[in-house]
C-alpha cells in the first residue's frame, strides 16, 4: 500500500504542475483539451470532472457539448480549433500530426507553449486510460452547481 501511495503522490504533482500551475495555456483551453482527451478515451470520471472545471472556468454548457463538432461550431476560435485537433491527432492511435497540422499549431503557438499542450494532453491520455480502465464512474461533479 505504501507504493500506491508514492504513486499518487506523484501524480497529484504532475496534475498540480500541468492544471494548476501551468501558465502558457489558457485555463479554458486546458479544459476543453481534457475533456476532449478523456471522449476519446471513454472516461466517465474525466468527462465530469473537466465539464465541471470548465463551467467553473466560465465556458457556456453549450460550448462544453459543441466539443464533438468543435471543427464546425461558431463558438471555438481558430487558435482553440486548431489546439484540439492537436489533441485528437496525438490521442487517437489511427492518426499522426502531420507536418501540415504542426505548421499550423505554430502559426498560433509558440515552442513553449506547445510543448504545455503536448504535456497536458499526454497526461490526460493517461489519466483517462487509467481511471477507465478501473472503471472509475462519474461523480456527478457537472451536476453540482455552486
């Protein structure tokens, strides 16, 4: 039980680092990218958590449920468009980012934050693997309003 605990110890750290005290991202984006992750990865648990998160943020519940066509919705910018096929080109295994698609992701980032946004959506391919695969439910974290 001890290892489990040093386990968790470290992952708090790593999600205080890119969720708490990352700079170079916006908040919302960071939100968005993970609830993003966690659809592909068929999180519950993450799904709820990020949906929360980002109401918490400020983002419309109408944008949070626009995420499955964000490539056609009015209400994602270009940067935010562009930021989340990045996520779905590095979580969805079938797929690569292409040179095209990194060309473009420069063209509204810079090296270090794109290096935040690969980090963030490596970590929530992680965590949303993990909390699936022991079939961690949703904790109605979205449904609580404060």
């Amino acid at each position: 039980m001890r290892a489990i605990r040093g386990y968790f110890r470290a992952v708090k750290a790593m999600w205080t680092a890119l969720q708490e005290d990352a700079r170079r991202a916006p908040s919302t984006l960071r939100a968005l990218l993970n609830r993003r992750v966690a659809w592909w990865n068929r999180c519950e648990y993450c799904l709820d958590a990020h949906a929360a998160k980002g109401l918490k943020l400020g983002i419309s519940t109408e944008k949070i449920e626009a995420l499955g066509n964000y490539g056609n919705s009015p209400l994602f910018s270009d940067a935010e468009r562009i930021a989340l096929e990045y996520a779905d080109a590095i979580t969805d295994t079938r797929r690569d980012v292409d040179d095209e698609l990194f060309a473009r992701l420069q063209r509204c980032y810079d090296d270090d934050t794109i290096a935040e946004l690969t980090m963030i959506i490596a970590w929530q391919n992680a965590s949303s693997r993990f909390n699936h695969a022991l079939r961690i439910p949703s904790q109605g974290f979205s449904k609580r309003r404060p």
